[in-house]
C-alpha cells in the first residue's frame, strides 16, 4: 500500500502506466527521505490517504534535494493521473 497510485484504489481496472510513474515517485521518495510518502498508520489508512491528501514534498525532510529533482517527484506522485509524466520516456 505504500507506492500504490489513486487510481489504482479507486478502479484498478481504470490504472495505466502513470500508476507505474506513481509508484517510481514514490520508490524515489524513499530513497531520498528513508521513509515511503505516506509513512505511519496501517494498510487501509495509507490507502486512503493516496486518495485523499496530496503527496507530501521531500524538501523539508530533504532540504539539500536539489528543485528540479523535487518537482520531477512531486509531479510522479500527483494524485490526478493526467499530471503526471505521459511515460517513462518523458
């Protein structure tokens, strides 16, 4: 439940590979910040929270992450699909 896209809880029938590009974000994140984007509670709350709260930024757990790198993250980790990158080739 920790690198599992939006829209992958709402209808996993509806995921493409942006999931994939969330799921990098947020295997990213982790090893930027040792911790997974939405750390703390259980399986179901972490679930949730994908859904409902956007990602948090790696800079204050991260300050010296250089910009670039931390929008290329946050916008892996954007809960509409449709922000994120098109394809890994992007």
């Amino acid at each position: 439940p920790d690198y599992v896209a939006p829209e992958q809880v709402r209808d996993p029938h509806a995921a493409d590979g942006r999931a994939d590009l969330y799921a990098l974000g947020g295997t990213l994140f982790f090893l930027l910040t040792g911790r997974p984007p939405f750390a703390g509670g259980g399986p179901v709350e972490t679930l949730f929270r994908h859904v409902s709260e956007p990602a948090p930024d790696v800079r204050p757990l991260r300050p010296d992450v250089p910009p670039r790198l931390a929008a290329v993250v946050a916008r892996l980790l954007d809960e509409n699909p449709a922000a994120r990158f098109a394809s890994g080739a992007e």
